[in-house]
C-alpha cells in the first residue's frame, strides 16, 4: 500500500466497518507493551530503582484496563500520574512530574511524533530550554521504543479468523484501519500480512485521533450512523464508535480468536442485515469492560472475608 491515508478515502459500500489494528487485527500489545514500551519507559525517565513497579503501572494503564489501548503518550502522561501516588513508591524516589509535556497532552490537537517535534521546536523559539528538554526526553524515549520494535512488528501475525472476517466484511462493508499507531508501521504490518488488500484505507496517529478517523470516513461516504461500525480492542476505541453514532463491536483481550469467530459468525450477519440493536450492543459492552477494570488492584478495596 502506497502512503494510503484516510484523505484518500474512496468509499463503494453503503456500510463502513472501522477495525483497529494493535490488539485488535494482531497479536502485537503484549509483546509492544512488556518488552519495549514498559523497559524503554525505566531507562528514559530514571526509574530503575522503582522498576518492577514502573513496569506494573505501565502495564496496567496500557494492557489490562479501562484506558487499554491508549494513546502512547497519553499513556506515558497517565502512568506517571498513577505511579506518583502509589503505595510502593517511597516518596523520594523522584517521578517525573513533566509540566511541560502534560500541558502538552492538554492542548495538542494530535498526540503524535510530529506534533511533538513542532512543540520542541516552539519551545525553543521561546527560549522556554526547560519545557524544549522536556519534550526532547519525551520525544527521545519514543524513538526508542521505536527502534526497540523495529522488525519485531512487521513479522507479527494477524488473529485466527481475522483474514477470513475481513474478506467477508469487504463484501458488504468499505473497510478501514483506524489505528493511533504510526502510519508507516501500520502499512508495513498490513502488507507483510498480505492484508493490505482487504482495507480501502489505513490511518495511523498521524492523522489524529481515532474520532478524526471516523468522523473522516463518515463524510466522504455519506453513511448513516446505524450503517457504521468500529471493531477494536479497547475503550477507546468504543468511545470513538459513540463519537460518530456508530455500532461498536468488542474484541475481548484474552479471547481475540473466539470474539473475530463471533464477529464473522454472528456480528456481521446482524450489521449487513440492519438487525443490530441497542440491547445486543449493551451485551457485547457489558462483557467486554468486564474484563478492563477502571480501578488498579493497589487501589481496589480490600474483598470481604
């Protein structure tokens, strides 16, 4: 795929079906999450001494919660705050408050590599070295990460029954890849896969948020609300469903090859055939958040005996 973006958008259906990839289409968090994105995150902020607990925070925010699948450095942003108030960090350890990049997190309109560098740069202009070394540190850290998983990724396999779900969708459905990965990573895992040719378009961070994404697709295509899905593996990604009216369909962390059969089987069926409801969302969702706790276990109240 050729530097396809979500501008490129061409739609031919009268349905759409949203899917993100991380998690979701391949089996990528796990092995992103604990072995570059958690380590990278003790070197470049000085956590050594706290690391195992560093990693925890990490993982929780990123992997096995209600915030599952966040952006990264919104979840960089996220677990520094976590891990500053938690009970096994002794109060002079030192964790990185970061203003400069939260303010950051605050106001940029896309969280991405690009965004950043312009916030670096602009900082500089203003003569603010404090707030420019900051966001180089930040800026530094994921390049690591980057570099860490360079290879790693393009080599991953989709989830069983992935490929043969999305051919069916195709049949019905203008499919796109909705991701907050980088563009480039996203196109070079899709084509590796050979899977590139079952999507009309793949749209990393680059581009904004998973809401931009959508929002996008919606206008060059024209759908109605009730004719749009979005199939992902995290809060987020239901959250952007909702932002654009669109039916949201959960792939359960744990259960990826059993939720793509139920997709195919069940799912797809019911949104081709407009025969999806309020009810049937409402249980898809209830199942799905039960398994991404809002609250971390060091901060869960004691269970009753």
């Amino acid at each position: 795929m050729n530097g396809h973006a979500v501008q490129e958008f061409s739609p031919s259906h009268r349905l759409f079906l949203g899917v993100d990839s991380d998690g979701c289409a391949f089996d990528t968090m796990e092995v992103k999450h604990r072995r570059c994105f958690a380590p990278q995150f003790v070197r470049w902020f000085d956590l050594e001494p706290i690391s195992a607990t560093a990693q925890t925070v990490w993982n929780f925010v990123n992997l096995y919660s209600a915030t599952r699948g966040i952006n990264r450095y919104a979840g960089l942003a996220a677990t520094l705050h976590l891990l500053g108030d938690h009970p096994d960090v002794p109060v002079d350890t030192g964790v990185p408050a970061l203003p400069a990049f939260s303010a950051w997190i605050e106001r940029s309109p896309a969280l991405s590599g690009s965004a950043l560098t312009d916030a670096i740069a602009t900082a500089r202009r203003a003569g603010d070295r404090g707030a420019a070394d900051e966001l180089q540190t930040v800026a530094e850290w994921s390049r690591a990460v980057d570099e860490a998983f360079a290879g790693m990724l393009t080599d991953a396999e989709p989830f069983p029954g992935v490929r043969d779900a999305l051919a069916a969708a195709g049949a019905h459905a203008d499919v796109a890849v909705v991701s907050s990965a980088p563009t480039a990573v996203l196109q070079e895992q899709w084509a590796h896969a050979g899977l590139e040719g079952l999507v009309a378009t793949i749209g990393g961070q680059e581009l904004g948020k998973k809401t931009d994404h959508l929002t996008r697709c919606a206008v060059a295509g024209g759908y109605a609300a009730n004719d749009m899905l979005m199939v992902g593996d995290a809060p987020g990604d239901a959250a952007a469903a909702r932002s654009v009216g669109a039916w949201f369909f959960p792939i359960v962390p744990g259960d990826e090859a059993g939720s793509w059969r139920r997709f195919r089987e069940q799912a797809l069926p019911r949104f081709v055939d407009g025969a999806w409801t309020g009810d049937y969302q409402d249980q898809l969702e209830q199942d799905f958040y039960r398994h991404l706790p809002e609250t971390p276990p060091w901060k869960a109240a004691p269970t009753r005996t």
